[in-house]
C-alpha cells in the first residue's frame, strides 16, 4: 500500500513537471513584437506601394529603437553604397509601429541585402 502511494505521488509530480516545462518554453510578447516589427520592416523595403526603385545591389544593416508614439529612431546605420543606405532609412522612418504591443525601449537590428536579378 506504501509503495502504491509513493508510485502515485512520483508519477503526478513528474507529469506536473513534464506539463510545465512546455509553458516556459513559449515565446515572450517582446520576441513575438520584434518579428512582427523585423516582417514589417522587409514588408516595406523589398515591397514598396509607391513604386519607388529599389536599390540592385548593396547591404545595409539598421540598428535602431521604437519612441513611446510609434516613430523609429535609428540608432545606427550601416550600408556598402549611400544609395542603399537612403532607401532603406527613407522606408524605416515612414513604417508605423504604434499597433505593436512591446516595442519600446529596445534594440532592433536588421539586415537588408540588395541584388540584382
């Protein structure tokens, strides 16, 4: 009778445990807020609705934050020609992020690659 209690106390506790361990592995709001971010971003770069010309070659790399009212402000700004580097930043700045949940005071980085066809 012992043993059977402790057998049952043992199994609960490792399916308690076994059942714990996939909440912890789930992604935080900021994770999910940066991809939905880093998705518009690329969204707005390689898929322009003003049918400006996109840049044939060159990489450029933004780092950068979200303001409280939903503006980009670009940190840093690194690319191989100016002319990728202004097409980029000019197509950042005008991508609204007021409808993200957790993009404040954080860091973002992304990384564009231009090439020709």
């Amino acid at each position: 009778m012992k043993t059977i209690n402790v057998t049952r106390i043992i199994v609960i506790t490792l399916l308690v445990g076994f059942i714990s361990t996939f909440s912890s592995y789930a992604e935080s709001p900021a994770a999910i807020s940066a991809k939905n971010i880093r998705q518009k971003f690329i969204q707005a770069v390689q898929n322009p609705e003003d049918l400006t010309t996109i840049p044939t070659s060159g990489e450029v790399e933004v780092l950068f934050t979200v303001r409280d009212d939903g503006t980009i402000d670009i940190k840093k700004l690194k690319g191989t020609n100016d002319e990728a580097a202004n097409y980029v930043k000019e197509k950042i700045i005008k991508v609204p992020c007021k409808d993200f949940v957790y993009p404040y005071n954080q860091y973002y980085k992304v990384k564009f690659s231009f090439q020709q066809d």
